[in-house]
C-alpha cells in the first residue's frame, strides 16, 4: 500500500514521468494557437470593414448587415475564450449521479475488474500526447502501434474494455480550478458491490479506507471533514504504463475541488458543434453534488447560454432581417424601372 503524499511532500517535483508529455502538449496548443491567429486576423478585418460600413453607408440594411456582422465576430471571439479555458460546455445537475447505481457487479467481480484494469495497462507502454480523437477503435489502435496516453486516454480505454466486458463503468473528471486544466485528472469508477469504486487506470490504484473500496464522492467527503488520514492507496501491482501515484505532480486529495461525470453522447459529433445545438446536444459536464461551487457553475452556464443561443439568434434575426430588407429593395426598384 502507498499513503497518499501531498506535493510539498515531494522530494522531487520534476522527475516525473507524468509530465513528461507537457512538452508535447505545448507543441499541440501552440499549433493550435496559430489557427486561432488566422481566425482572429480574418474577424479583425471584418470588424474594422463592419466599422466602416456602418460610418459611410445610407442604407440602413448595410449598416444593419454590419452590426451583424460585428456581433458574429464577437460571438465567435466570446467562444473561442471559453474554449482556450476548456469552459464552453454546459455544466448539468444531476443528484442521481451521487446515488447508488441501478446495477452492479457482485463483490467476487473484483478481481476480474482488476484483471482487466492490469490488461489495459500492459497495453500502453508511453505517458504522452493521444491522438485527435476519443474513439474507443482510434486509441485501441494507437496503443497497438505503441503510440502514448494521457488520463483522459486510458480513461476512455479502459472504460471501453469494461463495457466490452459487460461491466458498468463511468468516466469522472476531476478538476483543481476551472480554467486551468493542467491540474486535473481522468478516472474511472466502476458499479461493483452496489456502489461506486475508484479504479484508476492511470495509477493503477484504489483507494480504501476501513477496508472498503471508496469511490470519488466518498473521497471528497473524506477530504472535506478533514479525514484524508483514514484513507490508503491500494496499488494492484507493477504494470507497463509508468505512471505512478507517487510520482504525480499533486495530491490526489486537491483534485476534488471540482468533480464531473462524463456520459458520451450518442449525438452525431458535426451536429453536436454547431451553435446553438451545441448547447442542447453538445458535449456536456455533469455534477452530482450540492456546495458553494454551485452558484460558479450557474454563473458559468449563464454566459455559455448567452455566447451559444442568444447571441447566435441575434445575429441570425439580423441577418434575416437584412436578407428581406434587400429583397424589398429589388423588388422596389424592378417596380420603378418599369
């Protein structure tokens, strides 16, 4: 068994092999960082050319086509902030997710779960940047090739493997600060016994506490009273992913300022995209328990609401608005030329 140690508890906060992905993952948001460049150089100019329209032109449907045009931009702009700080989803209540679940494997199921747990993890061999896609088949064929894993990865694939196995499993997302996602992490929490159980396919551990398996929402609760003494990491044995909770940039414990639970999306993903489906179908949060955050999540779903549906109504009201002014126009002026 490992105990849980803090990171001012580190004797080295960079020999990490962890983290030794971060490299890659810079090079990826700086690639990303030169498309949005080109975004924001083409809506400079069709704000300033909006502007300019706006001052010169008499026609009030040109000058109404502008400020459409203007608001597109903003919207866009207002989207892609919210996307840089991985915040353009929509956070969901659900009080059922911190329920027991419906189904359940039995207690003897363990070490099959285990079993399954140890094969994903021999499957991976490299901690490292994952492919673009989340498809069950993209990383069982990334990992085959040698390619690496993040969480997020191993989450998605182990999840996989347990659903091939008939056995119910959930992804939970666990977040220090919103907005900055470097400290966060992917787990993986399995229905066995007639709860839900942490098993980590990341550290390849448990987590246990008066020789109960534990899930995230019992961790918090062990967390908030002050408690996280009584709780005992049980590491299932040597694997051929190298991530180690000992190893890991953070405590395991900080993580749970933010909890959410993601449910895929049976939604075509082109659909899910666009605005405003996005905001219905689209890749959504969801969270079980009731705290001070709650009203931060409000606040935060107020402003995706505004940059996904009501802004994107607007401007397209505008727009029609715009085309029939124009079609009135012509058909005015065929009428004179007559």
């Amino acid at each position: 068994m490992i105990c849980l140690r803090f990171l001012d508890q580190c004797k080295d906060r960079r020999s990490i092999k962890y983290l030794a992905s971060l490299d890659n993952q810079n090079i990826s948001k700086r690639t990303s960082r030169h498309g949005k460049a080109i975004q924001l150089y083409f809506l400079k100019y069709m704000f300033l050319y909006s502007m300019k329209i706006i001052q010169t032109s008499q026609i009030r449907v040109n000058r109404l086509a502008a400020v459409a045009c203007i608001l597109f931009a903003l919207n866009v702009l207002f989207f892609l902030a919210l996307h840089d700080f991985g915040l353009a989803r929509r956070l969901v209540h659900v009080p059922a997710l911190a329920e027991p679940p419906a189904e359940s494997l039995p207690h003897r199921e363990h070490d099959r779960v285990v079993a399954i747990l140890r094969d994903t993890m021999n499957a991976v061999k490299n901690v490292g940047s994952e492919p673009g896609s989340f498809d069950l088949d993209v990383l069982t064929r990334h990992a085959a090739a040698g390619g690496a894993l993040m969480c997020a990865g191993m989450a998605k694939l182990f999840v996989g493997n347990l659903n091939e196995a008939g056995v119910p499993a959930r992804r939970v997302t666990l977040v220090r600060n919103l907005g900055e996602w470097i400290d966060s992490h992917s787990t993986v929490e399995i229905a066995i016994g007639g709860r839900w159980v942490i098993y980590d396919p990341t550290f390849n551990v448990s987590f246990r506490s008066g020789g109960e398996l534990l899930g995230v929402l019992d961790l918090y609760r062990f967390w908030a009273s002050g408690r996280t003494g009584d709780v005992e990491t049980v590491f299932y044995g040597e694997v051929s992913y190298p991530a180690r909770l000992e190893d890991f940039h953070i405590s395991y414990f900080a993580l749970l300022n933010h909890i959410f639970f993601e449910v895929n999306e049976s939604f075509p993903w082109y659909v899910s995209k666009v605005l405003p489906v996005r905001w219905y179908r689209g890749p959504h949060l969801r969270y079980a328990h009731i705290d001070n955050r709650v009203r931060l999540y409000e606040v935060l779903n107020a402003v995706n609401l505004f940059v996904h549906v009501v802004f994107p109504f607007i401007v397209f009201g505008l727009l029609i608005y715009c085309l029939i002014g124009i079609l009135i126009d012509a058909r005015k002026n065929e009428n004179e030329s007559k």
